[in-house]
C-alpha cells in the first residue's frame, strides 16, 4: 500500500485540507486504483484491517503535518463496514491516545448510501465521535439515497460534490442543477463544500463562481506521498 495526499484547496487556491487516498503497487499490474481494490476489500472483510491501518496512517500524518507547521485538516475515507463495527468509537479513541494526533484536525468522510441503514446507531456513533473533535463529510453527495431529514439530525460539516457531476461543468445542465443544489443545500444547512474531480480551469471557474468554498483534483494537485507532499509545499 502507498497512502497519499491531494490537496484541497480554497478559493484563493490557497491549501485549506488534504485527503488520504491510497495508492496500490502491484508487483505486476503496476499502480492499482482504489475503485478496483476496495470492492474486494469491502466483500472480503479485509476492509476492515485496512481500514484501521488507514486510520492510524492518517493520525501519524497529522502528527507529522503538525510538526511541519501544516495546520491543515486531513480527510479519511471511512467505510461503511467500519462506522458498523460496535467497537468502532473505542479503536478511534485508542489510536488518537497511541499517535497523539489532534482529533479536530480529522474529517471523516463517509459515503451517504451506507448512512440509511441503521440510522439510530449510526447518529449515536457519529455523535460520540463528533464529541471526540472529530468532524464528518458525505463523500458522494447527491448520488445516493439519503433523506434531507438526516441532514438535520447528522453532526455534519460537509458535503463533497461528487466528481460525477463536476466532470459535466459547465455545459451540461443536469451536473449544474445538482451542483447548484448541492451548493444551495450545504448554505441553508451551514456546511462546508468541497467539489472533487477538478480538472479544468472551467470546471473551477464555474464553482468559484458559484460559491463553492473548496476544491480538489488534478487541476490544482495529483495524490502524492507525504514527504512529496511537504517537499512541494516549499
Ligand atoms: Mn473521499
């Protein structure tokens, strides 16, 4: 595994945060994307190890981050097999009492398909991890299930805009209505806003005019390792 670092940045393209995302190296199929390895990962159940490993790779960064002088918040892709886990809330609190990392400075983005089941446990979960400091994104906003009620009764701070939709900006008005939306939606619910899937100066264009407070993709930053990361900050 490789984790990595892509840079979100704000409107003045100004670093604001970063999200963990993981490289693979295959010894022969070379760099294998999450998209492939995760579903396996997901229906194995090794998803689960992974996914704790993850989390405490991202509480060392922080640390790191921190010792650097990088007061950023860095997001951590949860999966839904971890959020169910019973133990869940205490492996959290065990590995920020191990790496000593700043639980305000950890977003953990969960993907809204997944929130719909269980809902009671899942907002007493997130709940008592919101009281650790820790702060919650809904990663693909807009492509799931999810009630506007839960929004309300959820201890959230952000909704990620899907890259699904960006990769349609500017032209196509299917992508704008939802972005405009989910825009609209993340104002009257006092969150925070992150697009994904940045690519094109139009694409960034149209969002910052629209009011989108934060970016992520290629066009500002590709997923790097840390030490790259802290190199290319200068
Ligand atoms: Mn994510």
């Amino acid at each position: 595994g490789l984790e990595c670092l892509q840079t979100q940045v704000d409107a003045g393209g100004r670093p604001c945060g970063a999200e963990l995302l993981l490289r693979w190296l295959h010894p022969v199929r070379g760099s294998v994307s999450p998209a492939q390895f995760i579903p396996l990962a997901e229906s194995t159940g090794l998803i689960l190890e992974l996914g704790h490993w993850v989390l405490a790779q991202g509480c060392r960064m922080l640390v790191t981050l921190a010792q650097a002088g990088h007061d950023l918040p860095l997001s951590i892709n949860i999966s839904p097999r971890q959020l169910r886990e019973a133990d869940f809330v205490e492996q959290v609190r065990r590995v920020l009492a191990e790496t000593g990392a700043p639980a305000d400075r950890l977003v953990f983005e969960v993907t809204e398909g997944h929130l719909v089941e269980n809902v009671e446990t899942m907002l007493a979960r997130m709940r008592e991890l919101s009281a650790l400091g820790i702060r919650f994104s809904i990663d693909d906003f807009g492509t799931g299930y999810s009630s506007l009620a839960y929004l309300n009764r959820m201890p959230l701070y952000e909704l990620k805009i899907d890259r699904s939709f960006v990769q349609g900006l500017p032209d196509d008005l299917h992508a704008r209505g939802i972005v405009e939306t989910v825009l609209s939606i993340a104002r009257n619910f006092s969150l925070h806003v992150v697009a994904e899937g940045v690519e094109t100066q139009a694409q960034a264009d149209y969002l910052r005019h629209s009011g989108c407070p934060s970016l992520q993709g290629y066009l500002y930053a590709r997923p790097v390792p840390l030490p790259d990361w802290l190199a290319q900050q200068g």
